[in-house]
C-alpha cells in the first residue's frame, strides 16, 4: 500500500509540474510585449543627389572624311598625333577627279565657242533666237559643272577642323574610302574641352536643368574630385539603353584627359521635389529601393512595404507605400515581427 501510495504521489507531482510549466510558458507569451516609439509621418523637401557613371569625350569631336570616294593616296599623320586648325591629314589618288575637273573646263570652252558663233550668225540673220538661248543655257550648265567637279577636287583632301589629336585612324594608304566614310576620329585638345556623357532615366531627366552642378570622380584620378555642370541634355532617348544623355562639362583642373576615361557622378539637381520622409530607423531590411516599415494597428506590429527614392543623414524619403499612413516605430522596430504585440511608450 505505501509502494502504491508513493507511485500515487509521484505521478500526481509530476502531473502538477507539467501543468505549472506550461501556465509559465502561457504567461511569458502573454507578457512578450514589445516597446516601441511613434514618429509622426511628414512632408520634406528631397534634394538627393542623381548616380550617374559615364564615359569622358571631347566636347568637340569630329569624324573626319573625303567628300568624294576613291583610293588613298596618302596619309600623313598617326594616331595619338597632335595636329593644328588647317593641317593637310590625307589625300585621295586624284587621277579620276581631275580628269573629271578637266573635261569640265573643256566643255566650258566649248560652249563659249559655240555661243560665240551663233550670237554673230544672229546678227547677221542666220541663227535663230532660240538657238542662242540654247547655248546660252547649256554655257552656263556646263560651268556650274566645272564648279562641282572643282568644289570636289577641293575635298578629295582632309584638313584638320581644330587643333586636336588624332584619337583613331580607321583606314589606311591603298584603301577604297567612300563618300562620307570616316577615316579618321579626332579630339579637340582644348583644355576646357572635356565632357563626361553620363545616362540618366527619365524621373531623374526631369529634375535637372543646364547648369546643375555636379561633382565627377574618375577611375584614372581616384584622389581627385572634379567640379562639373550640366552642359546638356538629350531630348530623346537612347533605343538600346532606354536612359537619357547628359553632358557634364569637366573642370579638368589642368589634368591630362583622354577619350574613354570611365568616371562616376553625382549630380544635385536644381528641381526640388516634395516626397513623404520618415527617420531613417524607422527602415527596416532595406534592397536597394525597397524596404519595410512597422506600423502599430489594433496593438500589433504590422510590416508595410515600402519604396525609397532617396536617403540623406537623417531622413529617408519613401516614394510609395505609406498612403493613409501618419505614424511608424523607430524605437523596438529590430525586435519586432509581423504580428508581435507592442505598447507604445513615449
């Protein structure tokens, strides 16, 4: 009787246990309140810097090319070259132009003869009126031909348009060049001549205006930071990209620059937009421009997405989704899941 008395008392204590351990482990849940503090959603004014990366150019490049095709005769400078306003850079073989120029000329002289000679047998009675307009006319078309034929002779030569350098020559002596087909790409060398074309999309086209300042920082001078302004904007964009073209003019700071040189910018842009701001600890699990928040409803955290447009020290600035929305958690918001109880303390 006592061996059962005491299994009895065993079993019943252990009954007892378990039923204390699990209105322990209720009441811990039931306490598993977490406190947090409220911040009022407002309106602020985003001047966030625009992110660009782009490719350094001349602001004064030229394809260079004969007018009329035919063979490369001759080339007369490298690339990478330095070269002056007027500089002889090319010719053509101009065997087929000027002999294209001398049967001009030809039949100028001839058509002076003939008019000549039918204006005295007008004269005399013999020619008509009409066929001395006729050679008059055909006088002057055959001149205006010999102004082609001269007017291409002239640009069967490349010049140099600026000083520059020579940045590529893309054909050689012996070449079949055609009408308008480059053979040489060249710089300007001015020192104040260089641009950084960066692309933008088109929220951010929308805020900038010529003149913004901008700041650029080049892989070639990692040290250095180059002041720039918005020199231009492109009114269309690019079919490939999508983006918009913005030149950034550079103060090159008496720096040697180079066609290609890869550089990041920002650029503070003068249009001053209104968007919805909150602290920035009030951000949660943020990628890139999305993010969460907390917002207390019926005294439970709920987790809202939300999409940024841009952070500055203090503030972040939420494109989209806080509509309807005046109060997130700063205060508790790493503690929190969706769902979690809170209090709100002060």
């Amino acid at each position: 009787m006592k061996k059962i008395s005491l299994l009895s008392f065993l079993i019943l204590s252990l009954l007892m246990s378990c039923g204390k351990k699990k209105e322990t482990k209720k009441a811990l849940i039931e306490d598993d309140i977490v406190a947090v503090k409220l911040v009022e959603v407002s309106q602020a004014n985003s001047t966030e810097p625009l992110k660009a990366s782009g490719l350094v150019a001349s602001l004064q490049e030229a394809r260079l090319s004969f007018k009329t095709g035919g063979i490369i005769e001759k080339i007369y400078v490298k690339e990478g070259q330095n070269v002056s306003k007027g500089q002889l850079l090319a010719t053509l073989n101009l065997t087929e132009i000027n002999a294209q120029v001398q049967q001009a000329t030809e039949s100028v002289q001839k058509s002076e003869r003939d008019l000549k000679r039918v204006t005295n047998l007008y004269r005399d009675s013999v020619a008509t009126l009409e066929q001395v307009q006729n050679l008059t006319t055909a006088l002057s078309v055959a001149k205006q031909s010999l102004e082609i034929a001269s007017y291409n002779q002239g640009y069967s030569k490349i010049y140099a348009s600026a000083n520059g350098v020579i940045v590529r020559k893309l054909m050689n002596e012996g070449e079949l060049a055609g009408p308008g087909t480059p053979v040489f790409f060249m710089n300007a060398s001015g020192a104040n001549d260089w641009v950084v074309k960066v692309g933008i999309a088109d929220k951010d086209w929308t805020r900038l205006h010529i003149g913004d300042r901008a700041s650029v920082q080049l892989d070639a001078f990692p040290e250095t930071i180059f002041s720039a302004s918005v020199n231009n904007l492109s009114q269309g964009a690019d079919q490939n990209s999508g983006l918009y073209q913005a030149e950034l003019k550079l103060n090159t700071q008496g720096r040697k620059m180079a066609t290609g040189l890869f550089g990041n910018a920002q650029i503070i842009p003068s249009v001053i937009q209104k968007h919805t701001s909150i602290p920035i600890e009030a951000v949660v699990e943020g990628n890139r421009d999305d993010a969460f928040v907390y917002v207390v409803a019926d005294g439970k955290a709920r987790k809202m997405p939300i999409k940024l447009v841009g952070i500055d020290n203090t503030r972040a600035f939420v494109g989209t989704g806080l509509a309807g929305i005046t109060q997130v958690i700063t205060d508790g918001s790493a503690y929190l899941v969706e769902g979690s109880k809170v209090k709100v303390v002060k």
